[in-house]
C-alpha cells in the first residue's frame, strides 16, 4: 500500500482528490493538510466524505511529511507550490503538483504570466504530465506538473493534427467554456450563484493564463512553435470544460479519413473516447469522470476541421489525471481507481 498525502485539501480540487483517493485500492491516504480547516476533521469540513475518512486537517508542514508518505499532491495556488516543492523533494517524497509552477518550462514566460519562479532549478526536472502524450516520461519522475484543465482539453483535442501537421498551425482558434468550479472554492463575486446564474461571459481576454501553456504543449507536439488565439468564457455550471478547436487543413483529408486518424490515435488510451461521426460532446456525459471525448467534423466549404472535446475540470482537468499519474510514477495500472462511469443526469 502506498502512503500518499494531500496538501491544500480543502478547496475543490483537494476534495476531488480525496473522493477519488477514497476508493484507490492502491493507495492510503495518512495526510491531509489545509491551513484553514487545520484541526477540523474531514467529516466536519466536506460532510459528503463522513464514514469515508477520519483524518484530521493538519497544518502545511513539508518537513512533518518525510518518512509518513511515499507521495504528495499539491493542490495549492500558484505561487505556494513553488516555495513547498523543494522541501518536500529533499524530504524524500515524490510530488505531483497540481498549481501551475512546474507547468512551464521557460522561467521567463512564467514570470511573464505569473511572477518570478523561486524554484527554477526544478523547471528541467519537472514533466509534464499529460499521459496520453508524455507518458514516457511519467513512471521515473521526481516531481510532475499535472496540466491544466484547458490546455487538457485543447491538447488532446489538436495533438493527432499537429502530430501528422495536417493543419496550419496559424489558423488555429479555441473557443473553451468552463464551469464555476475551476474558478476555485474561495468566495469571489463574480462565481457568486446571482452573478453566474442565466449569465454566459467570455473572460481573460485576450490573455488567459492558461495561454503559454496551452502553446508551450501544443508547440512540443508540433516540433515548432504554435501561436494560437484562445478566448475562454465562463457558463452557468459547475463542471465541465468544452473547448471547440478550429484550423484550416493543410493536407486534404474528408471526415472518414478524420475520424479514421483520432481512432487510431486513441484506440489504446482508456480515458479518451473517440465519438461517431454525427456526435458531438457534451459535459454533462463525462461529469465525475476521467474521460475525454472527443468528436470533430470537416467543413468543405471553409476547408477548416473542427474539433470538440469535452472534460470534467475536476477530474481529467486535475484530481483524476494526478491520480493517473500517481499511478504511472508508482507502477500501477494507470486506470487503477479511475474507472468510474460519468453521473448522469
């Protein structure tokens, strides 16, 4: 059984983390750490998880964690991962980091979108942890980034096209939407229910913080840089991101052919659902999963492929795909524990 801690498991993420950890037959979870709720029970903070856990909120302390865990996830704000990261790494622990610190490789763009790193002689070190793309790179790491729920969506999305360079990069548009969820549990008034309800806003326009990532990934998949224009808006739900991707084809290819290449490029990955022509996503079929579907369809008039992907942010846009790769760097299934059928309705 492996030892695993959480630190920051108080906010929505956190608390996916502990449902989906809470039926992992692999793993046992000895630490939860949540400055706020420090010396609050589970059960008393998240009463859906009373009966499941009896662990008490401790303080974040990196150095109380060495010796108690094997691995640790930091479901932390940007900014407070990088400054717990190198603590626990010399501790002895393996991390996967659910912030956006160890996501971009180039400490110049990272300040650029964030502020200054204080760890980057960790950047190198770091991988990035989208499995269906980088898995290679998963099992022997110390310390992974788990990507964020956009570029998720997006990533998988464009990979196959990019891969073949069947498409002009330069033509690339994403248009994503989101739920309330990812914009986390604190109170803020533009997620207040009066504020989100029968509104539909785009956001972070026309510099979304997702965006270096979101091209950083995109342009590794390509092998040249790709400049993409992004717009992310926000829906009245409280999970699901769907993001619609358009590009103009470089190659002529028809829909069969289409599908054909996403079937292929996706047969063996157990989380990504390839859909028939005809089918498009919806979030509310894959909410509480770790499934990714995709559909697509070609446009002969415009000559521009259009591909749709649908994601829970929560759980193959965070929780679900740290634990898929926890499972990779602890040598399990990387299924194992994940393999829960969507809520419905």
């Amino acid at each position: 059984m492996h030892r695993i801690a959480v630190i920051g498991a108080s906010g929505y993420t956190g608390v996916e983390l502990l449902r989906l950890l809470a039926r992992h037959p692999e793993a046992e979870l000895v630490a939860v750490t949540s400055r706020q709720y420090a010396g609050q029970s589970v059960a008393e903070v998240f009463p859906s998880l009373r009966g499941v856990f009896d662990l008490i909120f401790e303080d974040v302390d990196p150095a109380a964690l060495a010796g108690r865990v094997d691995l640790v996830f930091t479901a932390v704000p940007h900014q407070a991962a990088m400054s717990m990261v190198p603590d626990l790494l010399a501790a002895g622990c393996r991390v996967v980091d659910l912030s956006a610190d160890f996501r971009i490789s180039d400490a110049e763009v990272y300040a650029e979108w964030y502020q200054e790193h204080t760890a980057k002689n960790l950047l190198d070190e770091a991988v990035y942890g989208l499995p269906e793309l980088f898995r290679e790179q998963i099992p022997a790491a110390r310390l992974v980034a788990n990507p964020g729920c956009y570029p998720t969506s997006v990533a998988l999305a464009l990979a196959p096209l990019l891969q073949k360079s069947l498409i002009d990069p330069a033509t690339i548009i994403i248009d994503s939407k989101s739920g309330t969820s990812g914009a986390g549990r604190a109170a803020k008034v533009d997620t207040l229910y009066c504020e989100v309800n029968e509104g539909f806003k785009a956001y972070g326009l026309p510099r979304h913080r997702h965006l270096p990532e979101i091209e950083q990934t995109l342009s590794r998949v390509a092998g040249s840089d790709v400049v993409v224009s992004f717009s992310p808006h926000l829906v009245p739900a409280t999970r699901g991101i769907l993001s619609t991707c358009y590009a103009s084809l470089a190659t002529p290819l028809n829909q069969e052919e289409l599908l054909s290449l996403y079937q292929e490029k996706y047969a063996e990955e157990p989380f990504v659902r390839v859909l028939p022509t005809g089918v498009l996503p919806n979030i509310s079929q894959v909410r509480g999963s770790n499934y990714c579907d995709i559909g697509l369809v070609f446009d002969p008039r415009t000559n521009r492929v259009i591909v749709v992907s649908a994601i829970d942010n929560l759980v193959k846009g965070a929780a679900g795909q740290a634990l898929q790769n926890m499972n990779l760097m602890l040598g399990l299934p990387e299924e194992t524990g994940l393999l829960q059928s969507p809520l419905f309705p």
